[in-house]
C-alpha cells in the first residue's frame, strides 16, 4: 500500500532475512532435530518476506492489513525455530543464531507496530 522509500526498505530487510537465514542454515550440523527444524525454518522465514511483497501489494486497507498481521507472526515464529536450531559446539554458529534471533524479534515488533498504527 505504498511505495515510498520506507516500504522498499522493509521489502528488502524482510528478503535479507531469508535470505540469511538460509546463509545460515547451511553451515548447521546435520542432525535429526536440525533437518525437521530447518524445514519450518524455511518456510516461515520465506512467508514473512513473501506476505510482505503481499501487503505492499494490497488490494484494500483490510488486506494489507492481514498480510501485516501474517508477517508478523511468521517472524514470530521464525525466532522459536531459530532458537530450537542445534549449532553445536560452535560459537560463530551460536552468534549468528542470536543475531537472526534478534532480527526476527525487530521484524515482528515493526509489523507489530504497523498493525498498531492502521488500528488492525
């Protein structure tokens, strides 16, 4: 619903993010656990920068405001997979895990502000 400098920031944040978390998983020891984690993993990183192409895209203020409210619980639950996710030993594993940790949290109390804003 916009394609102001902003919005196009957060369609590229939101696809870093995937993008990252991709980066990311692919250095993962390969572990039972990891392999069914990864997979939700994927997903719902994905839908969060998806559901915003989505929202930019909006047909009306009530859908826009319904992809909102989907990225930001795709965001959410991004976090709970990334914090279940086994790195093992290694500390530049774990680092990177908390930095996509908190990236996840920020994306979900932007969305989270927005659906604030729009009165959803």
């Amino acid at each position: 619903m916009g394609n102001d400098g902003k919005t196009r920031d957060l369609e590229e944040r939101t696809g870093e993010f995937a993008a990252d978390v991709r980066a990311f998983m692919r250095q993962l020891p390969r572990t039972v656990c990891n392999y069914e984690d990864v997979k939700q993993l994927v997903r719902s990183s994905g839908s969060v920068a998806a559901n915003y192409i989505e929202a930019d895209e909006a047909l009306s203020d009530k859908d826009f405001l319904f992809r909102i409210k989907i990225c930001r619980k795709e965001a959410k639950e991004s976090g709970l997979w990334l914090r279940l996710l086994d790195t093992g030993k290694e500390q530049h594993l774990t680092s990177a895990r908390g930095a996509l940790v908190q990236e996840a949290r920020e994306l979900m109390l932007i969305f989270n502000a927005i659906v604030r804003k729009k009165g959803g």
